[in-house]
C-alpha cells in the first residue's frame, strides 16, 4: 500500500550509491546476490536472539535490493533473468525471517511463524500468478512501470512487510502478536489481489473480444452473387 509512495522518496537518495557501485564496475546481478547473503545472515542471529543485529543485516539486505534494480536501470542494463533472480531471492529472504523467529523460541513462536509463511505463500502467488497472464495480455502497469514484474497493489507489500520485520526485532516478546496482526493484513491483501487480478484479467479479455467482433476489418465479406 506504500510502496508507492516510498519509493519516489528512496530513489534520489540511492543515486550517489548508484553511482559509486557503476564507477566500480559491479554488476546488478552481483548485486542482488550480495543482498541475498546478507540478508539470509540475520537468520542465525534471530535465532540466537541477537535482534539488533539481525536488525542490521535485515535493513542492509533491503538497502542493496533497492540499490541492484536502480543500477540495472542505471546502466540500461535491465533483464527478465535480473528480474527473476531478484524476485525468487527476496522471497527466500521474507520466508526466511520468520523461521529465524521460530528458532529463537519454538514453545512462542512457532504457531505465529507458520501462519505468517502460510499467509507470505497467498500473497507472493497471488501476485505472481498474476504477472504471467499480465504479461501475455501486455497490460499497463503504471505505478510500477520500473518494475521487472507486474504488481498488484495490496494492503501489504513490500514497505508493510519491512515495517513489520523491523517490528519484529525491537519487540521480540511480541512476535507472536505481530505476526498474526501481520498475517491478518496479509489475508486481507490476499483476499483483493484475487478478485483484484480475476476481475482485471476477466474484463480485458471481455474488452478485446468486444472489440474484435465489432471490428469491420474482421467482419466477413461475402462475394457478389452473379
């Protein structure tokens, strides 16, 4: 829901960085590989309950994957396979965050962290599932014309999902409690992203076929009888 709304604020702020990882000839790709290990980093560290620095290792890992597309773009340098390594990485992060939660303390945590995944799974397919059919019927995408992949907004998406994380850290007793509040939201982001993405696919094609038979140049014409 604030993506956004963020991300215009955060992509002038990234640009000296941007500039600095062009100068020394890093490769988006790299980049997001990068990202992915030190994100995945916070993991052992929530499970030995050291939150400030799983803290760290989760706000660098989001830092870089903004920083990967910025300099694709930056470089004219933007691919399916950059998209794709970037999407599949990130959500081994988010689903790997939870976990760490769970190591910590499985008597509390391990319920919460189960439904939070249940919930990531709902939200990260139903986006997905959409972006395939989006992409065969080449539909607009104008808030997120940047993006490798076509995304439908949601109630949580990716600055939720952080702010939650971030959450998550400070307040560690808490999680359980945070993790069904999110998880909640997350349902109902699953729940409009359905309808949403069904009702958008179903009226396209509704549209297109409108279209196609009221266009005379394929409408037959019979030969002249002589």
């Amino acid at each position: 829901m604030l993506d956004r709304f963020i991300t215009p604020v955060i992509k002038p702020m990234l640009k000296p960085l941007v500039l600095l990882l062009d100068k020394k000839q890093v490769q988006p790709d790299q980049l997001t590989l990068i990202g992915f290990v030190v994100g995945m980093l916070a993991v052992p560290f929530l499970a030995l309950q050291a939150w400030y620095v799983a803290l760290l290792f989760i706000v660098l890992n989001r830092i870089i994957d903004g920083l990967d597309g910025a300099l694709a773009r930056h470089q004219k340098h933007t691919t399916p396979s950059g998209g794709y390594l970037d999407i599949c990485l990130d959500f081994l992060f988010y689903a790997a965050i939870p976990l760490g939660f769970a190591l910590a303390n499985p008597n509390e945590n391990a319920l919460a962290a189960a439904v939070l995944l249940t919930v990531f799974i709902g939200t990260g397919s139903s986006f997905l599932a959409f972006a395939i059919p989006a992409e065969k019927l080449n539909l607009p995408r104008p808030q997120f014309a940047h993006k490798s992949f076509y995304f439908l907004n949601g109630l949580t998406e990716g600055t939720e999902t952080i702010a939650f994380f971030v959450a998550f850290c400070l307040w560690p007793t808490y999680f359980p409690e945070l993790a069904y509040t999110f998880a909640f939201l997350g349902t109902i982001t699953i729940f409009t992203r359905i309808h949403g993405g069904y009702n958008t696919l179903k009226n396209h094609l509704a549209a297109q076929s409108s279209t196609t038979d009221t266009n005379p140049i394929n409408t037959a014409i019979e030969e002249p009888k002589t």
